[in-house]
C-alpha cells in the first residue's frame, strides 16, 4: 500500500495546490459571484412570486446554490490540470518516485480544500441573509459537500487527464457543468417539472448531492435519504476509480 | 565503477527509428555530455535513462537499478532538468524546493538546511522569496539545477541546460555545473548542441547523429584524433602532394575552403605553404566543431531537423 499511496507525495501536492489557492484570491471571489447573484438577484426576485414547501424561493434554492458553487470550483479545478501540463510544472511531479494514484489523491484533495473554503464562505453570508444554520446542519453540511466535490474534482481531473488544451474548456461548461446545473434538482423541485428533465435529473449524479443537502439544511428532499446517500457513494468511488485510471495514462512526453 | 550502464537500447516511433544499439557506460563523478543536432535522439536516450520512456529493446541500469523493473528506484537515484522549465511559476524560489523536497520524501529539517545550502550554491539565496515569474531565463536554469539536487542524487541529467541563454548566463551555469560536480561529487549527463559547452565542461564526449552514437571520448582524444591543429585554406591546392606528407591527417572540403589537419603544423608550414595558393589563410587549434564536421561531413547547423 505505502507504494500506491504515499502521505508525503499527498502532502506535497495539497501544499503547492493551498499555496496557489491563498496567493491567486481572485480566483477564490470570481467563483463565488455568479452563485451570489444566483441567491441574491434571482432567489430575491422571485421569492414573492414562489413558495416551496412552505420555503422561500430563496431559501428553497439555497442548498442547491451551495452545490453549483462546488460543481462549478470542482470542475473547474480539475480542468487546471490542463494549465499544469501546458507550463510543465506537472512534468516535476510525472517524474518524480511518486505513485498516480498518490498524484490523483493529491490533486483531488486540493480542489476538495478549495470547494469547502469557498462554500464556508457562501454559509456565513447566507447565515445573514437567507437561512441560519445549526453546528450540526454546517457540519454535516461539510461532510457531504466534502464527498460531493471528491465526486466532482474526479470528473474535472479526468477530462483534464485527457483534453491537450484549454480550447476546449468553454465546450466543456456548456455541455457538462452547465447541463449538470440546470438538470438537477438545484433550482426547483424535480416532482414538478417536465418527464423528460426529471428523467434526466434523476441520472444525474449531482441531483442527489442537491437533496441530501436540502434534507440536511431545510429537511426536505425529494428522494429517501438512504437512496441518495447509496448513489452519491456510489459514484463518487466509480468516477474516482476511473480518474485513477486515466491519471496512470498521462503522458510526460508531449 | 559504472553509475550508467546501457545495453542496446533500440527506440522506434513507429518507422521512425530513433535509437539504434545504444552502448555506454558512464563512470560515476564525470561530466558526460551527448553532443549532436536536434532530433538526433539525445533527449530520447535521455527519457529512456530516466525511466520516463521505454526503450522498444535492450535495457539499462541507473545506479544498480534497472530501468524497466524498478523505475521508482531509478527515480530516487536521479534528479532531471528539462528542455522546457518545469518550474511552478506561481510559488516562490523556496517553495518550488520545498514541495519538491516533500515529493522525494526528505527529511523535513535536514530538507530546511539542505534548501538554504543549495539555494546559496546556485546564488540565488537572496532572492529565495521572490516568485519564480519574475525571475529571468537564467535564474530559472539556475533554480532548476538546484532543485533537481535538492535531493543529493547520485546522477543529474541536464537536457540541453543552456539552450536559449544568453552567452554570459551560458557560462554562468557553466560555472555552476562544475562548482556542482566537484563540491556534490554528482554524475552529471548533458545533452547539447553547442561544440564549446561539450568541449569546455564534459571528462567524456559522446557524438550521436541520427539515433547512432558515432564517437566517444575525452574532448582532448577526440581532437587529437584529427590533429591538433588545422589550416583552412581558400585558394588553389596541390592535393595530391599534400596529402603525400606524412605529418598531414587528412584534408576534406568545406564549402569553397579546404580544412587540412595536422599535428604539426606550425612546424611544417613551409613545406604546405609550397603546394598551396591561399587567397585567405587560417591556422588555428582543433575544435570540436572540426572533429564533428570530420565524422559526420557536416557541420551541426546543417543536420538540425
């Protein structure tokens, strides 16, 4: 095992990655505002208009503003990985005695670090303005943000494990994270929709990490708890094993 | 005792072949340079030895580690500095060293001490806390050479390490790579295409032209070999005579001059100059540059993909 994964190589990579998070603060307000304006600016308009179960619009959405925080920063930190290799610094770590997998947990942990930062930020604005929250419901809200953004850190290093260059990182927000987005549960209730968008929804995976944070923060949920939690789970070990897997395939020649 | 040892390595890139029977041993402490135009296979050898590519046949073995069953342990033995920077531009000249010194699992107060030591070698101590963006292409070269020591391995590979420097940061790192070499007792392997820097750093001097190494030897062997000394001559020549005397190596054509070379000519000059009739002549010492365009036929420019 300590040949597969080994803490030091872990420790290195999550140091670089939290360096690179403190010094580049610009990256840390540009990812937060469009949520911020997705509570704020729509949740505010349409709160009179709409209720939910006996919530606010806004507050209904809150939890699902929350997870397109961590969809939007995980993807997006995955897709950095293409940066890496462009200007070579991932060539250092490719030769280095460290182990793919190592390098994959490494990485994933850093965007996981960054996710959470960002969304304690967005809680305690949201704490003042839209829904208070207890230590138990941030806690468990952490916990599942932590599983939700290993789950998507994994998709994005995986796209970046295989794209060559940044061109494609505008395909890549309309065809997947937006889609992943607006197929969910994130903006209103899936019972309540269209078939075909709840059927879409319902195989897509961030769906569930939308529920099980509103059932934790508003206690509502669409799905059984247990349910999504199983999937959530599931697919989080599926696209990391995938990732692990692609990651082994990088190349260090060009 | 042998800290390179290869086996016919042969290396195809589909029809293109791009090492063929590789054999050299390389003895710990040298400086060994691979010295040929571009695409003539040295950065491939180089992968290959670093355990970053794998040879299509043949082996070798880096410090006693083969490079196809224990690459992990070739790692360890070896630092590398590439082509192109690999430096983490957004962290600070310390940093870089110190995620590195993390990734090879170093100590991490004897990695603190270490840091500062060869930060001070490579004089770059004073600007430790400076980001690497802002630094110029040869404290970047600088940087790297420390880093890929940081870990003390027994072999550092430079892949083309002057390439792109301007001629005073050229000898600077010349410096430094000699001042490694004697005070860290490193191997150093490096590839180039520049005559002056494989004949003023290298002990040993391997020529390789199209995946083939043609000559290996001291830079002082390989130039015996074609004289000391050679007469570029433009103008009328009496081959035949000259080439009748015994003090004479070899004559060849070079563009519109002949090259004659020689181990005495000071000496014999008189008797050359009777069956020459210079409109321009030049007597100088051999280089490297003249050893190379004797073996191949052509000077380095020319071969350069």
């Amino acid at each position: 095992m300590s040949k597969i994964i080994q803490i030091n190589a872990i420790k290195a990579i999550i140091t670089r990655e939290i360096i690179v998070f403190v010094r580049e603060k610009e990256r840390i307000v540009s990812s937060i505002i469009s949520p911020l304006l997705f509570l704020f600016v729509i949740g505010r308009s349409l709160n009179q208009k709409i209720t939910i179960e006996g919530y606010t619009y806004q507050q209904f959405i809150f939890p699902g503003i929350i997870a397109m925080n961590i969809l939007f920063t995980s993807i997006r930190y995955g897709l950095y990985l293409i940066w890496d290799k462009r200007v070579d610094f991932l060539k250092e770590v490719l030769v280095a005695p460290i182990s793919r997998t190592s390098l994959f947990i490494g990485k994933a942990a850093g965007g996981v670090i960054g996710a959470i930062l960002e969304m304690i930020i967005l809680i305690s604005i949201g704490n003042f303005f839209v829904l208070k929250l207890s230590i138990i419901q941030i806690i468990l809200t952490i916990i599942v943000s932590f599983v939700s953004s290993f789950m998507i850190v994994s998709i994005g290093l995986s796209i970046g494990a295989v794209m060559k260059t940044m061109e494609g990182f505008g395909l890549i927000m309309s065809f997947i994270t937006w889609p992943m987005f607006f197929f969910s549960n994130a903006l209103f209730e899936v019972k309540s929709t269209s078939y075909i968008i709840m059927l879409i929804s319902r195989i897509n995976p961030f769906t569930y990490s939308v529920d099980i944070l509103r059932k934790i923060m508003l206690d509502y949920s669409t799905f059984k708890l247990s349910y999504s939690i199983s999937i959530l789970i599931f697919s989080t070990l599926v696209l990391s094993y995938i990732t692990t897997k692609l990651f082994e395939r990088i190349d260090i020649q060009k | 005792m042998n800290i390179i040892e290869t086996f016919n390595i042969n290396k195809k890139f589909k029809d293109l072949k791009a090492l063929s029977n590789i054999n050299i041993k390389i003895k710990e402490g040298e400086i060994f340079s691979l010295l040929g135009p571009n695409g003539a296979g040295k950065t491939t050898l180089i992968s290959i030895l670093t355990s970053i590519l794998k040879p299509s046949s043949g082996s070798a073995r880096v410090n006693g580690f083969d490079i196809i069953k224990n690459p992990l342990d070739v790692r360890k033995s070896i630092g590398i500095v590439f082509q192109e920077p690999s430096l983490d531009d957004l962290l600070t000249a310390r940093e870089n060293l110190y995620v590195h010194s993390m990734l090879y699992n170093m100590e991490s107060s004897y990695a603190k001490k270490r840091i500062e030591f060869i930060l001070k070698t490579v004089g770059l101590f004073d600007r430790k806390d400076s980001i690497v963006r802002t630094f110029s292409g040869g404290m970047k070269r600088r940087l790297e050479i420390a880093r890929g020591l940081l870990h003390t391995p027994k072999v550092l590979f430079l892949d083309e390490p002057t390439l792109g420097l301007d001629p005073a940061s050229r000898r600077t790192i010349w410096d430094y790579v000699r001042k490694v070499k004697r005070e860290e007792n490193t191997t150093i392997i490096l590839t180039t295409h520049y005559m002056e820097e494989a004949d003023n750093l290298s002990d040993t001097v391997a020529i390789i032209n199209k995946g083939k190494i043609i000559e290996m030897n001291t830079p002082e062997n390989l130039k015996n070999k074609i004289g000391n000394e050679i007469i570029k001559v433009k103008g009328e020549i009496d081959l035949d005579s000259i080439k009748k005397f015994k003090f004479i190596d070899s004559v060849y054509k070079d563009n519109d001059s002949y090259i004659i070379t020689s181990k005495e000519i000071t000496k014999n000059l008189n008797e050359i100059l009777r069956f020459i009739s210079p409109e321009s002549l030049e007597i100088k010492k051999t280089s490297l540059e003249d050893v190379f365009l004797k073996i191949t036929g052509k000077k380095i420019e020319e071969l350069d993909e």
